[in-house]
C-alpha cells in the first residue's frame, strides 16, 4: 500500500487507502444484500400517525422516514446495536465504520491504534466517513472519535440526520470494562471516561436527534429514533438538513 507520512506515522496515500476503503464497503452492502431481497416489514410509525402503520405499502414499497441516518455517540451507548436493529426496522442496508475499518486494515482498531498509529485511524476513517455519506438507503453506525472531527461531522449533518446515543459514564464502563479498547487503557477508566465525555458533549450536542440509551430495551430506544426521525422528516426543509435539531 503505497504511503506517505503525517507526523512521524505512516498514512495511506487518499488513492490506494480510497480504493481499499470502497472494495471493502462494496463487500459489506453485497453481503447485506438479502435485506434488499427480502424486506423487513412492520416498520415503525410514529406514534401519532396510525396511517404509517404498513412496513410495506400497496405499490411495494416501503414508508420510512428517512432512507439514511447515522448514530454517533460515545463509546459503550449502543450505536452498534441500535444502528443494526434499526436497519432491520427501516428495511435499509447497516454499516459499522469501525468494522469497515477492521476489514479493510486486517487487523482490530486496538492493533490497528498500537501498530500503525491513530493517524493512520483517523486517516481511514474519514475515507470511511467520504464513503459512506455517498451511500443511500443505509443507517450508519460510527465510531466514538468519528463525530468528534470537524470534516467529518461537517460531511454527516450535510448528508442528513445523525442520531446521537446518551449514556452515564457509569453505563458506558460497565458496557466497556472488560473490552481492549485503546483509550481505556488507563489505571482509572471511569474517571477517563467522565473526562472524554465531558471534552465531547458541546460537540455531540451538534448531531440532529438525541436519544438516551440508559436502562431501555433495544426495540424501544428503536421505536423513539424512529418516532422522532419521522418527526423530523415533516419539519425537513430540502437541501438544508444540518439546520434541524430534535432534543
């Protein structure tokens, strides 16, 4: 893989990494391809409308709010499982950008971090973030650091809504206590997980839709992202998707 330097890590030229990044991407949609195939029915409508009851409609086609939507937030509040269960409620294709990484790397973030350095992060994930921004019909789950970067959020609030997951740094360390992730490896995670929360939170506040994640069933935090995505989708002005904000 051809490189150049950042620093003193190594970084991905954008053309080699840039191809890396959509052969894997382009792996991970056929491999969700039955979804496609074989839509999900019983989408959920928003409360206050029983006439979005249908998951499939008599034409065949499926009412959603939205038919893309990504969940940002910290580590440990659910993105990964909410985002998949979400994809399957809106009948959309699912894509965790840190997996995506791990395939297109060969190797887990934690060695990913450690051997070739959070540059070299960084640097695939934004051809992550550039890659996926173009997709539709999709439900995207991020990294923690993802929404943190100012290109990045900038390119995910234009594409559409981001849905942020809240949780208690209490949550978040039993979540991820027993987990090898790079940032908690510290004498006092609890405490480095309160600090990075409170560094991150005016920066999540920027996402679309906030959603707290503490103590709820998966299929209800689903029901209140969908709930409030159709909510959203009524107040959505075109072409200015960044200016909507539901807390």
């Amino acid at each position: 893989m051809d490189l150049l330097m950042a620093g003193s890590a190594p970084v991905a030229s954008t053309s080699a990494l840039g191809a890396e990044v959509e052969r894997a991407l382009q792996d991970e949609l056929r491999a969700d391809i039955d979804l496609q195939e074989c839509p999900v029915s019983g989408v959920i409508p928003a409360q206050d409308d029983s006439s979005r009851l249908s998951g499939m409609s008599t034409t065949g086609l499926i009412e959603r709010p939205v038919s893309w939507v990504a969940l940002a937030g910290f580590m440990g509040t659910g993105k990964s499982r909410i985002g998949w269960e979400l994809s399957r409620a809106l009948a959309l294709h699912f894509v965790d950008t840190d997996k995506l990484i791990t395939r297109v790397v060969g190797k887990s973030i934690p060695e990913v971090f450690a051997e070739e350095g959070e540059g070299y992060f960084r640097a695939c994930e934004r051809e992550v973030v550039g890659r996926v921004t173009r997709l539709d019909h999709a439900v995207i789950s991020l990294g923690g650091g993802t929404f943190i970067h100012e290109e990045n959020r900038h390119s995910l609030l234009e594409r559409g809504p981001v849905v942020v997951l809240w949780a208690t740094p209490e949550t978040v360390y039993q979540r991820t206590k027993h987990s090898d992730r790079p940032l908690l490896s510290v004498e006092d995670p609890l405490a480095r997980i309160r600090t990075l929360m409170d560094e991150r939170e005016g920066v999540y506040r920027q996402g679309t839709i906030h959603v707290h994640s503490d103590g709820r069933p998966s299929e209800e935090i689903v029901a209140e992202v969908i709930e409030r995505l159709w909510h959203w989708s009524d107040l959505h002005v075109p072409g200015d998707w960044s200016s909507r904000a539901a807390d």
